[in-house]
C-alpha cells in the first residue's frame, strides 16, 4: 500500500497545477501599481487588491475573484485587478481552489467548501471603489462606521487603499463587464473597421 503514496501525492500536485498558482509557486512580477483612467464617466472603477502576508506568499492555489458566478481572476499574494463595471448591482464571490477545482457545481449548497466570502457591490458612474482582501488582518475601522463587505473581502477607504495598493502588482490586464456581468472585448481590426 505504501508504494502507492507517491502516485496519489504526483496526482493531487498535477490537480493543484490546474488553477492559479498561489505566491510560493509563482511571484507576481507584474508592473507596480498605477492608477488605470476610466474610459469614460458612465462606467465605475473597482480596484480588487491584496496586501503581502507571509501567509498568503505560502500559499499554492490563489483564491479566485467570481462575478456572476463566473470566474474572472485570482488574486495571489501582493496583487491588484482592475475592473472597468457598468452601473449595476454586482454579486462578487472569492472562492479558494482545491486541487485544481473551485467546485462550483457544490456553490450555494450543503457542501460549499470553497467559497470564502461575497456580497453584492452596487457601482455607480464614474465611482472608484477599492476592496480589499486580507484574510488575517482586516483593515482598521473607525468607531461607529459601517462596514460593506464579508469576512476577508471589505469594501475600504480610498485613503486606506491608497497606502496599501501602491506596493501591490497588476496580476492581470484590466477588464471591462457589462451590468450582466459579460466580459466586454475591444472589436477587433474588422470589427473596427465595421465588419
């Protein structure tokens, strides 16, 4: 039986591999942060960020970042995502992946093990909103403040993010959603030639 062990520890590594890596297989080495320009005042700009922590730079599997229930990123160690929304109300889930999965065939049932906190963000035109997720130290708040968020993902200050976010990389190029939560793409050379 023990001859066994090897091949099983080789198949759940071979799963771990294919999601996200975490911080401990793979360093974010994107760009520092840099504020992205709204491309224009009716859409609102959400910055999701991730402060470093020795905890989250041993991790293997990033969590991922779930908007309408699809996956759109993930978000490892010291790393920022910038979201271009329509005016909407947007359901926002992050989910950690295990051995591969986010399993979410088992969402919002019995055995939802993956799923690690969500709410809905309510965006406005032209806003700027910064979440931040932080699952050991959860950012100050001052007496008597309300709070939007659940567990380790909180809806922060723009003062707060702004301390923090600067030492953050971009994990991957901005994205643009529409209030459905579909994935807006820039038209393509015919599509911009009107074809």
């Amino acid at each position: 039986m023990s001859r066994h062990h090897p091949l099983v520890v080789f198949l759940l590594l071979c799963l771990a591999g294919c999601s996200s890596p975490g911080a401990f297989l793979d360093t974010n080495d994107g760009p520092l942060f840099t504020p992205h320009a709204l491309s224009d005042e009716d859409h609102a700009l959400v910055y999701l960020y991730r402060p470093q922590s020795d905890w989250a730079d041993q991790e293997i599997e990033a969590p991922g970042l779930f908007l309408n229930k699809k996956l759109i990123g993930s978000l490892p160690s010291n790393s920022y995502l910038v979201l271009e929304l329509d005016m909407a109300s947007y359901p926002l889930e992050m989910r950690r992946p295990l051995f591969g999965s986010f399993w979410t065939a088992l969402a919002d049932g019995t055995f939802d093990f993956t799923r690690i906190a969500g709410f809905n963000l309510d965006v406005g035109a032209g806003g700027t909103y910064y979440l931040r997720y932080d699952e050991l130290n959860p950012p100050p708040v001052a007496e008597g403040t309300t709070t939007l968020g659940d567990g380790p993902l909180q809806l922060v200050s723009a003062s707060l993010a702004e301390k923090e976010i600067g030492a953050t990389h971009e994990f991957q190029a901005a994205q643009r959603f529409t209030a459905e939560g579909e994935r807006k793409s820039e038209p393509g050379f015919w599509g911009a030639l009107g074809l």
